[in-house]
C-alpha cells in the first residue's frame, strides 16, 4: 500500500522547505527566459552543467541543491514550442525513476505544463497521479498567488 498525496497549496513555490525536491517544465534549449522558469534559473543557476546532460523532450535534467534535487522537466524541443501530454508524461516518468532510485519523497511543483504551456491542470493531474500512485511520495503542488499589496 502506498502512501502517496497530491495536495494543493496557495502561495509561493519557492517558499517550500529544503526537504523538498523541485520542479518544473524547460525546453531542450534551456533558455528559461519567461514564467516560473526564469525563477529557477535566477536561483539556482548552473545552466551550463544541465546542458552538458543533453537531455532530448521527454527525458529530466537534474541538478542537486543542498541535499535535495532539482528537476528540469524538458517537455519540448525550443523554448518557443508547446509540449504535449506525451512528453510530459515521458519527462514526469523519468522523474520519477529517479526520485524512486534516490528515495525522494517530497517533491515540490508549480501547476507544470499549465502556466505559459496551456496544457489542462486537470488532465496533468490525473497523469501525476497515475505516475506517482504507487509510490510513498508528497507531491506539494504551488497554485501561485501573487503576493497581496496589503
């Protein structure tokens, strides 16, 4: 039986503790220059160590971080394209292997695929689900809130 929970969370993905691994969906090109992405490059850097992976659509590009990894989900060919649920599905299974082979199990996430790429939250949700089902996992999915001006 396994323990696995996908539960939503209004806020800042980067406010996530350092127990959790991340990630979050880059073309081939690793470009990273909108959304989410540019955060993540802002932050933790090393483009050039993910791309000397040369990790094709559909595969995951990982770089540690304090103890934990983060997760380059390479979802499309450039950075201009739009990523199909296959890739996706490719790239999340990838993930997951790894996470399996290195018992990770909390993993930290925007809505992946649904910002800037317009696939559906609700079928990216069921393909988490489906992937992740038969693992003893967290998965802490960040719905952005941007920060109040109060």
């Amino acid at each position: 039986m396994s323990d696995f929970k996908l539960r939503e969370v209004n806020g800042d993905l980067f406010s996530a503790g350092p127990e959790y691994s991340m990630c979050h969906c880059v073309a081939a090109d690793l470009r990273m220059g909108k959304g989410i992405a540019v955060k993540f490059r802002n932050k933790f850097g090393k483009v050039a160590e993910l791309q000397k992976q040369n990790v094709k659509p559909g595969g995951v590009a990982i770089l540690r971080d304090n103890g934990r990894y983060i997760y380059y989900l390479i979802t499309k060919l450039s950075s201009w394209g739009k990523p199909t649920y296959e890739l996706l599905h490719s790239s999340l299974s990838a993930m997951q292997q790894h996470m399996a082979a290195h018992n990770v199990t909390k993993l930290a996430l925007p809505r992946i695929g649904c910002g800037l790429d317009g696939l559906r939250w609700s079928k990216v949700r069921e393909m988490l689900a489906e992937i992740f089902q038969s693992n003893s996992i967290e998965l802490k999915v960040y719905n952005y809130a941007p920060p109040s001006n109060k």
